[in-house]
C-alpha cells in the first residue's frame, strides 16, 4: 500500500506537464470506469439475490454525494473515450506524434471533454438540485 501511495504521489509532482497530466487522467478515469461497472455488476445481481439489498443500493444512488460522483463520471467517460482516440489516431499515424502536437492535441482533449461533458453535467446537476438540494433546503 505505501508503494502504491509513493507512486500515486510521485505522479502528481513528476514534471512531465500536459502529457503526463494526460496520463494520470486517462488511467483514472478509465480505473473510475471499471468501478462504476463493477457495482453495477453486483448491485443487478441483488435483484435475484437479495432484494432488500438491492433496494437499500438505490437509496444511496439517490444520495447528492453519488450524484455528484455519477457527473464527475460523465466526465471521466467522455475524457476516456476522446483521449483513447487520440491515442488511437497517433498509433496508426505516428509521424503526427511530435512534442508540439501531442501538447496540442493534449489541450484539444481536455477542451473537447469540457463542452461535450457541460449539457450532461447541466442537466445531472439540475436533477440533483431539484430532486436532492431543494427539498433539503425546503422547497418544492
């Protein structure tokens, strides 16, 4: 475990700039991914198995703090998915791969997943106000 933390540790402060930014995102997200599967592998099977269970997981998916996880997942999808295809792109075409364009295309990623990830976050967040925050706060 210490190792695993040196390691998570040294990769936020290697000086590798937007590329390794890029990198430790990309695993993240795609390590984020494979545990929102993961839960929802398990949380289907308590259908059959344990219904109370299966219950009890909806209630805490309906809990602000998931909510707010399941946005930050969109982003992490849609970062994932547009980062695999520039990898892709550079793979199959690797005189493009040049320091100069991989920063660009690095910072073209990042831009991309921003727009396409703000009408999804627009409407998870409205969801998340309306049916969570407000009635908290007292209202309808």
């Amino acid at each position: 475990m210490a190792t695993l933390i040196n390691t998570l540790w040294q990769g936020l402060w290697y000086k590798g700039g937007v590329g390794n930014w890029s990198y430790q995102f990309h695993r993240l997200a795609g390590l984020g991914t494979l545990l929102f599967l993961a839960i929802h592998i398990v949380d289907t099977a308590f259908v059959f198995f344990a219904p109370e269970l299966y219950k009890h997981a909806l209630e805490i998916y309906r809990h602000p703090l998931f909510m707010l996880g399941e946005i930050a997942l969109v982003a992490g999808i849609l970062y994932h998915g547009m980062n695999g295809l520039k990898i892709i792109v550079f793979d199959f075409w690797p005189h493009l791969w040049n320091h100069k364009n991989e920063q660009r295309a690095n910072i073209l990623i990042y831009v991309a997943t921003f727009l396409a990830w703000l009408p999804a976050a627009f409407i998870m967040g409205s969801s998340l106000y309306k049916h969570s925050i407000l009635p908290w706060l007292g209202g309808k």
